[in-house]
C-alpha cells in the first residue's frame, strides 16, 4: 500500500527530496528555497522561455477540427 506520510517530492529549486506531508514550505525543502524562487518570479528572472511552436506540437495540444480529405 501507499504510504502518503513516506511521499518525497523533490525540490523545485535544488532538487532535495523533501517529505511532501507536513512540509510548510512545500513544494520547496526550505523557506529559503521558496523565497528564491518567489523572488525569481517577482524579478521576471523566470520566465518561461517563450519557444516556436510549431503546427504539428500545436495539434498535439489543440485539437484542430479535421477537414475531410477530398480525392
Ligand atoms: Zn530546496
């Protein structure tokens, strides 16, 4: 069976395994780890590289109606 109090989550931040049960700081180990992280994001220092994507990685998230295939 699962034991959810024995679940590890690793750190976003530094990759530490950390009890997710009864961690205040989770998903992060520490405090600290979390306020870096917040701070990163308050800087704009985190974002999310902006990618080309590409019709084919767009049909695999959107489902574009098909058109019917004509002969
Ligand atoms: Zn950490």
């Amino acid at each position: 069976m699962t034991d959810k109090k024995n679940l590890l989550v690793s750190c976003p931040r530094c990759g530490v395994r950390v009890a997710w049960q009864d961690n205040p700081f989770r998903p992060f180990c520490s405090d600290k780890c979390r306020m870096i992280d917040l701070g990163r994001w308050a800087n704009e220092d985190y974002r999310i590289p902006a990618q080309p994507t590409s019709d084919e990685e767009l049909a695999e998230i959107i489902e574009f109606p098909q058109s019917p295939e004509e002969d």
